[in-house]
C-alpha cells in the first residue's frame, strides 16, 4: 500500500518542476533581445515510479514529473554553414572595398586621370612636330611630361598606401583572434568544470558560439567537439577550435585549455607581415617533384629565388653539365652544387639542398616566422663577352676571318634566343643555325639558335653572346609554391585571407602592370630620342626620360631627364645630322605615333631593344590598349566581388534566419508557455488544497468531544 502523503509528494514535484520551467520561460524571455541568446527549453520528465502490490498483483504508480535538464535549441549543421558562408561573405566585401577604392584612385575615364594625362603627352610631341621651334611648345611638353611622371608616383603612392593599410588589418586580426583564442580557451575551462559537476552551463555556451562566430568573420572555423572519454557516468565534452585550412593538423588554435597564438607582432617578410604561429620553429623545405638522370644544365640557365624574404637570381652556368650518374655527375653531386652557387649567390650559407628520394628539397638555413623558400620568375638575358686572344693584323688588311676570335668555353642554349654581335667595323653580315664552321671552330657550339654578327674583326674588337636566361625550377622539379610557416588560411575565406591577397597579390600585379607601363613609355620614347637632337647639335644621343635613382625605370622613379628639363632647346625633335636642322621634325611625329602603335619603332623591335623574340614595350597594339587592359580586368574583377557580395549575402541571410527560427526567442511562444505552465502549477496547487482538505478529515477521525 503507498504512502498517505503520496500525493502531496506527487504535488509537490509538479509545483516544483512547473516552477522551474516557468524559471526558463521567464529566462528566454528576459534574453530575447539579447546578441547570441539561445533559446533555451525545459526538458521535463518523469520521475521515477513506485511499485506496489494490490490483489495479489503488483501495481506501478506514477509519481508525477521532474525537470531533467535545460537545453539549448541549437543545430551544430545550422552552425557550420552560417559560419562558413559568413568567411566567404567577409572575404569577397574586403575584396569589393579594396576594388572600389583601386576604381576611385584609377578614376577611369575622366579629366584627372592616367589615360587623359597620357593622351596629352602624346598630342604635345605632335604640337612639338608641327612647331618644332616654338619655346612655349617646348616649355608646354615638359609640363605636360611633369604632369605624366606625377601621376606615376601618385598612383605607385595610393598603392603603397593601401598596401600598407592592409598590412595594418591583417596586424589587427592577428591580435583579435589571438584575443578570442583566450576567452574561448578560458570558456572551456569554466563549461567543462560545469559539466563535470553535471550542470549545463547554457550561457557560457552562448558566449562561446558568439565568438567563434566572430572569429569565422575573420578566418575559416571548424568547430570539433567530441566526448570526453574519462567520464562515462556523465557528459562531459572535449572543445577543439581550428582556424584556415581544416586539413592542416596544424591548425589547431584552441583545444580543450590549449591555447596557441599566433606571432604578435608578426613577423615581417619582404615588407609585410605574415600570419605565423609562435611555436613554428622548424626551417621551410621545399621539395621538388621527381627529377631522374639524365639531366642537363646548360648555358644561360637560371634560377631566381626568394630566401627568407630576400630574392636572388642565381646563374647555373658555373654547374652547367650532363648529371648522368657518373662518377661527379650524379644528381647528388648536383645537388652539392645548387648549394654552393645559391649560398654564394645570397653571401651566406642559408640554403641546404639534398637529393633523396628521387626528388631534390631545399631547406631554409633560418628557423621560425621569416623562414621562406620561394621560386619567382626568371627574366633577362646573360652575356658573354670575349675579346680577341691576340693582336690582328691592322685593319686596313685584315680578311675578317671570324677564326681570330676565341670563345672561351662551349655554350649551348635549349631553344634560347642567343644574339651575337661583334663591335668593330660597320659592315653587316649574318650567321645562322649553326651553319658556320669558323664559329664552331672557334669553341662556339650552336643549338638550333640564330646568331648575328655585325662587322668583322679588328684589333681590340670585343665579340658579345647576349643569351636569353632559360628558367631551369621546372627542370629541377620546382615549382612555384611558396614553402614557409606561415598558416594555411585556406581558400577564398576570412577577411584576413581576403587582406593578405588583395595587398601581396593584386595590388601587386597593379604595381607591376604600371612599372612596365612607365618603363614602356620611357624605353620607346628614348629609344627614337636618342636618334634626334632639338634646337641645338648634339654629338650624341640623351634620353628624354630617366629613374631619379639610377636604377630601371618604374611608376616610383620615372622622371624626365634633367639635362632637357633644364634646357628645353635639348627636346629632340629632329634626326641628329651636322648641320644642325631646326625645323626638322621627324622625331616628334616618331614620338607622338606612339599614341596608336609601333610603327615608329619597327626597326627597334626587330633588334630586340624591348625583348626577345621581337617583343613590344608592352604587351599590346599601343600603351593605351595596354593600360586599357589594365583597367578593363579591374572593372572585371570588381564586378566579380559585387556579385559573389550579393550572392553571399543572401545564403547569410538564409542561415541567419534558419538559425533564428530554430534559436531564436519568440515571445508569442514563451507566452503560450507561460498560460501552460501556469495552468499545471495552478492545478498542482488545486491538488495541494483538496489533500489539505482530506487530511484534516482524516485527522479529525476519531476525535470526540
């Protein structure tokens, strides 16, 4: 038989559990408009039966209801793609901020702008042509070349500028996340202590998402969160955060009370700082793919290279040979020596180089944040010059036999370009494809390659090979991924990715495109100044336009010559002959076609003065269809961000209002909850009276008076 007081124990419970859901709703209710609230739900059952035995059976009685745990209304699914959506959607909005603000500083098409100064330039070396002896048209051209070298080191300055508000950012975001790092790590802490107790600390949870939400604004999250085996009796959950490439095992920022940080400051490489962890201590190795013998290294081939932040071109020729596995020629003996003339190349022995395995790796020589290996692009050409071994006879009875001259060494080209040219007298004649014995003779061995010879030997006369660099990091089974310790941020994700492309890619490639605009420009126009002379006879050629620091020209450093700055009479406008020909505009017009073409330099780049192969000053039918180019891939590229921000924006939306609905407070049904628990607890409290009720009867039984 049960308990007379059963049922206000019964009672009881129900008052109880009732009471402690209406706690809940009272809860989600105040939190409604709280930021990363989760709405929470009383999760009742019930309580434990009794059994009796009543008739000869046995009987089980329910004993009422108990709160068995407060939950949180979350989807771990709902999480990971509004969090991955929102690392695409910071990405692609740095991307279309960063495009608009190059947009604005391009200001194409308008009276301010490159293109307009340009086509100015040009149309003064056409004024010029047609009043070759105006000092105003003179004065004017020089202000208008001022007005042009100006706008070249204002873009490259915006540039710079942006660049280095970038960097800025990606310094911020390595000490936010290093911030959020910590209070996710100090989170665990505090849950996991909870849940051990068997509480469910619901709001430190809350506060947790939040971050982690914050932090995949600014990188790629993968949130790993699995039982902790050490409790069986209970769940107690382990709390793994890892940040970019989610198959990097080395991406773990928090794990548990594990914390790691990322370099703060960072490291800076080539001017800019790099997202590195503070426990990267090991060297950057780079392995090649696999190389097999036999494998040659001709004249003429190269490797450019960037060594902890440092690039070099390093010239193969002094290991030129067959590596056939013979005795010296082994692809370790290879090996041995890529480390010797990289190291003597970078004046210290910072690179180890190996063969094993059938692949060959380079090793760093610098440990931590800075250590880097990178291959970049090879350009240029190498020459050779070789000067006759003795004297000849003079001039006047030489025979111009070509065997007089000595090539010192053989040297081969693999399909390069190779131009010859003998400086001596003014005759001019050709040698091609290996077709000549004397220079084959003479220690000189042609592959296929096309050599021309102009004049033929004198005393002291000098004989100069000028070959075109062969890019041997494919032939050594390089490639051009970078091999450093810096994080993988994975792929078009996070706002510090985002930073990090646009300021060491993009702006780049923008920089670069201008440097060979100004270069173009510059090159083109001396080339045809060179020819001329203005008002006044000149004995040589000058330039119109040179680098303020004697180096190549760039947007940075292009400025008009100082010598005709300073006397406008110096303008070239005319071929340079004796007597002086003032109203001669040949040059001028030369100049001013450069506007639509190559007309004018025809001759030029056939004897390439601007490249191999016949190359332009630029690659395209005239500088404005090059720097049209240019801006028409930076419109291309913005419209691309503007769509992938639309685009994006509304899967955000999508999984922000998913996730909403799931856990987010409604007060319609917080108040439907409230009428229902209260009609239970009023009811409870009814049952509460009516057994008050029967246990005064039941205790007045028997009472006399």
């Amino acid at each position: 038989m049960n308990s007379t007081f059963f049922g206000l124990e019964l009672a009881s419970r129900a008052l109880s559990s009732q009471q402690a859901a209406l706690g809940v709703t009272g809860h989600n209710i105040s939190n409604a408009s709280t930021p990363g609230y989760t709405r929470q739900i009383a999760e009742l059952k019930t309580s434990v039966p009794i059994t009796l035995t009543a008739g000869g059976k046995f009987m089980t009685l329910g004993t009422g209801s108990t709160m068995d745990t407060v939950s949180r209304a979350r989807d771990a699914y709902l999480d990971v793609q509004f969090r991955s959506e929102t690392s695409k959607f910071e990405y692609w909005s740095v991307q279309q901020d960063t495009l608009e603000l190059l947009e604005s500083m391009m200001n194409e098409p308008s009276t301010y702008s490159l293109s307009n100064d340009m086509t100015k330039f040009w149309n003064s070396w056409s004024i010029l042509a047609n009043n070759p002896q105006n000092a105003g048209v003179r004065t004017s051209l020089i202000e208008q070349t001022k007005t042009l070298v100006d706008t070249f080191h204002h873009m490259n300055t915006q540039l710079t500028e942006t660049q280095n508000d970038l960097d800025s950012s990606v310094t911020a975001a390595v000490t936010k996340i290093n911030t959020i790092a910590e209070q996710i790590g100090a989170l665990n802490i505090q849950i996991k202590n909870s849940e051990v107790r068997g509480d469910n600390p619901n709001d430190l949870r809350d506060q947790r998402d939040s971050l982690v939400d914050e932090l995949s604004k600014i990188v790629p999250v993968k949130v790993v969160e699995s039982r902790d085996p050490a409790f069986t009796d209970r769940t107690v959950n382990n709390y793994k955060v890892i940040i970019g490439n989610e198959n990097d095992p080395d991406n773990v920022l928090v794990d548990y009370q594990t914390v790691r940080h990322l370099q703060s400051p960072p490291p800076t490489v080539d001017g800019f700082t790099r997202v590195v962890w503070t426990d990267a201590a090991s060297p950057a190795v780079n392995t090649g793919s696999a190389v097999t013998v036999p494998l040659t290294i001709s004249d003429g081939e190269q490797i450019a290279i960037n060594i902890d932040g440092t690039s070099y071109n390093v010239d193969l020729s002094s290991i030129r040979g067959t590596y056939d596995g013979s005795p010296g020629h082994t692809l370790t003996d290879l090996a041995a020596n890529l480390q010797t003339v990289i190291n003597s190349v970078s004046g210290q022995a910072d690179i180890t180089v190996a063969y094993a395995g059938g692949h060959l790796t380079l090793t760093s020589g610098t440990s931590g944040g800075t250590s880097l290996i990178a291959f970049e692009p090879v350009t240029g050409s190498l020459g050779r010059t070789f000067t006759d071994p003795a004297p000849l006879a003079d001039a006047s009875s030489n025979t111009g036999a070509v065997t007089s001259m000595t090539a010192l060494g053989t040297y081969s080209g693999k399909g390069n370009t190779l131009k010859a040219t003998y400086n001596g007298t003014t005759s001019t004649w050709e040698l091609s494809d290996n077709s000549i014995p004397p220079l084959t003779a003479a220690g000189l061995t042609l592959a296929g390659i096309t050599v021309t010879v102009v004049g033929a030997p004198a005393d002291g006369d000098t004989f100069t090979l000028d070959l075109s660099v062969h890019d041997s990091m494919a032939n050594l089974g390089f490639t051009p991924a970078v091999a450093s310790n810096w994080i993988d941020l994975g792929t078009n994700m996070g706002q510090l990715a985002a930073n990090i492309t646009m300021r060491d890619n993009y702006l780049d490639n923008i920089r670069s495109r201008l440097d060979t605009l100004a270069a173009g420009i510059a090159d083109a126009v001396n080339v045809l100044h060179r020819t001329g002379q203005g008002l006044e006879l000149e004995s040589t050629g000058i330039d119109f336009f040179a680098a303020s620091d004697g180096t190549a020209i760039t947007a940075a450093n292009i400025q008009i010559n100082t010598v005709v700055e300073k006397n406008y009479n110096r303008i070239a406008s005319g071929t340079r002959v004796n007597p002086l020909e003032v109203g001669d505009s040949t040059v001028a017009l030369a100049i001013s076609s450069l506007a639509s073409g190559w007309s004018s330099i025809e001759t030029q780049i056939g004897q390439n003065i601007f490249g191999i192969n016949g190359a332009n000053p630029v690659k395209g039918t005239s500088f404005s269809d090059y720097y049209g180019s240019m801006i028409s891939d930076l419109g291309v590229n913005s419209e691309q961000a503007i769509r992938m921000v639309k685009g994006q924006s509304v899967l955000v939306e999508q999984m922000y209002t998913q996730r909403e609905q799931l856990s987010g407070v409604s007060l319609d049904e917080e108040m439907t909850n409230l009428i229902k628990f209260q009609k239970v607890y009023s009811s409870a409290a009814r049952l509460v009276t009516m057994l008050d009720s029967m246990f005064d009867n039941l205790l007045g039984m028997g009472t006399t008076k």
